[in-house]
C-alpha cells in the first residue's frame, strides 16, 4: 500500500481557511479544518500503514497538535517546492506515495486503494484526482519528476490542474480519480456535505462531519 502524508497547518500558528471564516468566523473555521483533517486522516488510517502528517511548520514545534501519525515537515519554498519534496520522502522510503489535504474529507477510501494499485508497479506512473475549483485533491506517484516541472506550475487557479499534468509531461502513465469540492467557503459546505452523504460507504466521522457542514 501507498504511503500517504496529508498536509496541514495549525491553527493558531498558521492561518486556515480564511475565506471560510470571512463569512463563518475564524473559530468556526479553525474547527472545521481541525474536524476535516481528522476526517482525512481516519480515512488515510484505513487504507494504508504508512501515514504521515505533512506540517507546515517545524514538526518540533506542533507535533503535540498532530498526534496519532508520524510527523515530516513540508519545509520552505513554494507549493511546488513543498509537494516535490514531501513526496520524494515518500517514494525513497515506501515505494510510492499520495499527498492529500485537509480540504476534502469525502474522500472515498477504495479510491485511494485503488490509486495504491495502480502505483504498486515499476513502470513509472502517476495519480491525480481533480478538484471542482481546478485543482487537484491529491497527486500521486512512484516516481518524482524534477523540481522544475512542480514550481512552474502558478497554483490556485482554474486551470492548476491542467497545467500541472502539462508541466509532468507524460513519460509516465497517468491514472484520474473522480473530482470532489475543497471546502473553501460557505457555498462549499453545502456541496462537500452532500459528497460526504452520497459515499457508497461513508466512515462514521464522514458522517458526522456532514452533520456538522449541514448545521447552520
């Protein structure tokens, strides 16, 4: 199985979904980030041995915040920067890697299985899965293309995702798993609640947290 590392910030130190607390208050906000990337994490804990918080801050500083997994610093740099060098840790010491975030708990756990299959070969091979607001919600691999190919690429815009596929080139195969909505704000909360209910077999904590993204 894949090794997973989601990436988070902690509350408090970092700022969280800032759009989302423009309209719902920051402590709103800072408690649903936490409640989602536990989400993420149950799901990530499910499927694969290997799971790692990937913290945007030193790792020696939070590690209390983010108990129940190991730790690996994203370290400094763009976002490019972060992802390249969080997933070659994955792929030196496991084989093969998926980055996910705190953005999208409706996560369907046989998809990151599935995903983990299709990487467990040595040709070299990609995943990716797109986001409705033209990202993505994970990239995988087991292999890592040069850094170059990932800081190119300008982020959080409609066309991310497409031209980060262009960026990694295709010397590799490419797996897409279907689109989910990141949590970004309030028109968010309603789609990623609705995604979390329409999960063929949501976790308990899926269903909880869809709960609570319904509640006004």
């Amino acid at each position: 199985m894949s090794a997973i590392a989601i990436f988070v910030k902690t509350p408090g130190i970092s700022p969280v979904k800032t759009r989302l607390a423009s309209t719902i208050g920051p402590k709103r906000a800072e408690a649903l980030y936490r409640r989602c990337a536990a989400t993420v994490g149950e799901v990530a804990g499910n499927v694969s041995e290997h799971v790692y918080w990937a913290l945007a801050e030193r790792p020696g500083d939070v590690a209390s915040e983010w108990p129940g997994f190991e730790h690996l610093g994203q370290g400094g740099g763009s976002l490019g920067e972060r992802m390249h060098r969080v997933l070659s840790e994955l792929v030196s010491r496991h084989g093969s890697g998926l980055l996910l975030g705190a953005d999208a708990p409706q996560i369907d756990p046989a998809e990151l299985v599935r995903a983990s299959a299709w990487l467990d070969t040595a040709r070299p091979r990609h995943v990716i899965a797109p986001a409705h607001d033209g990202g993505f919600w994970t990239i995988g691999g087991n292999h890592v293309t040069a850094m170059e190919r990932w800081t190119r690429v300008l982020y959080s815009r409609a066309d991310t995702l497409s031209e980060f596929r262009r960026s990694l080139g295709n010397e590799s195969e490419w797996l897409e798993l279907p689109a989910l909505t990141d949590l970004d704000t309030q028109e968010d909360m309603v789609r990623v609640a609705a995604e979390l209910r329409n999960l063929n077999q949501p976790l308990p904590s899926q269903m909880a947290l869809a709960e609570a993204l319904e509640a006004r």
